[in-house]
C-alpha cells in the first residue's frame, strides 16, 4: 500500500480495527481481499450498509470524527446501479465503487450522506457495476463536443469518494481503469486530494482523467486534513500524464480571506514551474468557490474550530437552500462574479495555456 503521506511520528492514513460488513458482501470474492488486507481487524456483520449506529448518524461522534476514518471500513453490495446526468463536471455520475473517505478536509459535503464521520463503504459486487457503465456507454450514440469533453462520454467516478484513497483498500479502482481502457467511447474522471503512485503501474490507455485538487498551501494546511501536501500533488502532475492518465486539476474550492489572491498567484506560480510541456499542453481546469454547510459547520466546531474562521463567514455569504432541505451558504451571487473574474484574471497572467472548462 501506499502511504505516500505518512512520515515519522504521523500516523498512517488507514489501520483498519473494525471491518462492518453486510453477509453478501463478507463473503464475496472482493470482500474477502479487503478482509485479508487487514487480517487482524475485528469483523462485525451488519444488515445494511447504511444503518450502522457506531458509524452514521450519532452526533457524538465528533469526538472520534478522525480515528473512525482511520480504524473503520464497511463492506457493502451496490443497490441503486443507475447512472446520473451530469453536464457539468462530467456527462454522468457513474454508480459509485465506494462512498466516504478516509480523509477529513473541513468543507466536504461527502459526511452529509451518512451522519458524521462517515469512513470508507466499499461496494464489493464491482462487476455489477461495470456492467452498468458498459451498457449505458454502449447505448450512447456520437459524442456532442461540450466543456466535459470534446470527444468522449465522462463518467465521474468519485462523487462521494475519492478514488486514490480507495485504491489502497481494494482492486475496485484499477477494474475501473482497466475496464474504461477497454470502452472506444467514454473515458472515466476522478478527483483527488492524495497521491497514490500505485496508480502508476496501471495502463489507463488515456481512458482515464484524474483531476488533482489544488489549492494555496497556506489554506491547503488549515482546511485539507489527512491528504497529501500540495507540494506532492503539483511533483505527480508529469509523472501521471507520463504514466498515459489525462491530467486536470481543480482549483478547489477558492475560499475568500485577507490575502487569497496573493496566495493563489503564488500557487499558479508553483504549477507553471512543476509542469512540463506535456503536461501544460493537455491541461485545463474545474474552478469551484466554496459552499459550506450550516451542520456541517455546527460539526466542525466540535473537533476543528480554527477552519471555522476560514469557510464560515456570514458577513461574505447567503443562504441556498439544497434539494434536500439542507443549509447551505455561499459567497454572495454579485460579489462571487467578481471574485470569479479576478480569478480568471490571475490564472491567464500566470498560467495562460491552462485552460477552464468549468466554473461555479
């Protein structure tokens, strides 16, 4: 496994101690490589992935909201195999391979879909899966050029997981690649926030666009907890396009604060001197501004005040309330195209051939 984060004295990002897993899943041929992955851990038969009352839905987790992520891993069976439109990120949400993280950063929304900590459920009926997204490549006729891709369908991999990180747990990622490698007409795309040189030795075949996060350091350290620096993630942009991956980055997500603009002109700065000609020749950009969460917000007080500063500003934002019924603040409308435009500003001085393919 990968551990590209860990360092002395830094504990590693998972030591799984307690596996929860439905029966079919325990026994299938995908559930017993995580389970001999970690022969040690405790195993503890649950009916269904989404009612674990350790896990999901008991606010007092925020006190063990990290070592849960960390010492926790649930095995489960995809139900729901449809496939989503997108068209924005992507043409379609592909039926996820896994939902949570293992990872922590202060804005996610990926805990809202669980209770509170929400660690890694890997799906184990991956064939199913691959099925699904064969088929329906299969049923797409000629690809109409948009901001997702000019040629190919994308199927966005990781709505609520991050794909490297779940890459260190099962074979469910390299599948994915291997079989998008195999589709004449659609191509996968992931985001990350964790380097995970594993990833390497796969053969994408260009079929794969993996889309590393980036934002200045000095935000990165406060807001992205347990993922790679971004020093790591700008030094894999050349290695991944070498390694035959499409490579973007999202910029994401730009939080306003005394000073962003400097930070993000350093952070260009940096790109433009860690990339090769390659790399710069085939990349563009997601441009993504905060959305916060009021639970998550309430959450976040309780383990991780001091990013509350940053992402929490009422005197900055409004309210939007989801489909769902949630709280939501973002930078108000007017000033957010403002911000937007300074942005763009900044990104064509420093990083001109850096193209954007998507905005919010």
């Amino acid at each position: 496994m990968d551990e590209s984060n860990a360092s002395a004295g830094t504990p590693p990002l998972l030591d799984v101690q307690r596996i929860y897993a439905e029966p079919a899943a325990m026994v299938s041929e995908r559930g017993r490589q995580v389970l001999d992955r970690w022969p040690g851990a405790e195993v503890v038969e649950v009916a269904s992935h989404w009612k674990i009352p350790e896990l999901h839905g008991d606010e007092t987790n925020v006190r063990r909201w990290v070592r849960i992520k960390r010492e926790a891993l649930v095995l489960g069976e995809k139900k729901s195999l449809g496939v989503r439109p997108n068209g924005r990120s992507a043409d379609f949400i592909a039926p996820s391979s896994a939902n949570g993280c293992a990872m922590a950063c202060a804005y996610c929304y990926v805990p809202r879909r669980k209770g509170y900590s929400n660690p890694i459920t890997v799906f184990t009926n991956l064939d199913k899966i691959i099925g699904a997204i064969t088929r329906h490549a299969g049923r797409q006729g000629p690809k109409t050029p948009n901001q997702c891709d000019p040629t190919d369908w994308v199927y966005d991999l990781g709505e609520n997981n991050d794909c490297s990180v779940d890459a260190l747990v099962s074979d469910n990622v390299a599948e994915l690649i291997a079989a998008f490698g195999r589709l004449p007409n659609a191509k996968a795309s992931f985001a990350t926030k964790y380097v995970n040189r594993e990833l390497l030795e796969l053969r994408p075949e260009g079929r794969t666009r993996i889309r590393f996060s980036l934002m200045p350091a000095r935000a990165s350290k406060l807001l992205d907890i347990r993922t790679s620096p971004v020093e790591q993630r700008l030094a894999a942009l050349n290695d991944f396009v070498e390694a035959g991956y499409e490579v973007h980055v999202n910029f994401s997500p730009v939080v306003v604060y005394d000073g962003w603009r400097a930070d993000w002109a350093e952070l260009f700065e940096q790109l433009d001197a860690a990339t090769s000609a390659a790399t710069k020749q085939q990349l563009a950009c997601e441009v993504i501004f905060l959305t916060h969460n009021e639970e998550l917000h309430q959450v976040n007080l309780g383990w991780h005040p001091k990013a509350e500063e940053l992402i929490w500003r009422p005197e900055l934002q409004e309210t939007k309330r989801s489909q769902n019924g949630a709280t939501n603040v973002r930078y108000r409308w007017r000033d957010k195209q403002d911000y937007l435009a300074q942005f763009e500003q900044l990104l064509q001085h420093h990083a001109p051939y850096c193209r954007v393919r998507y905005a919010f």
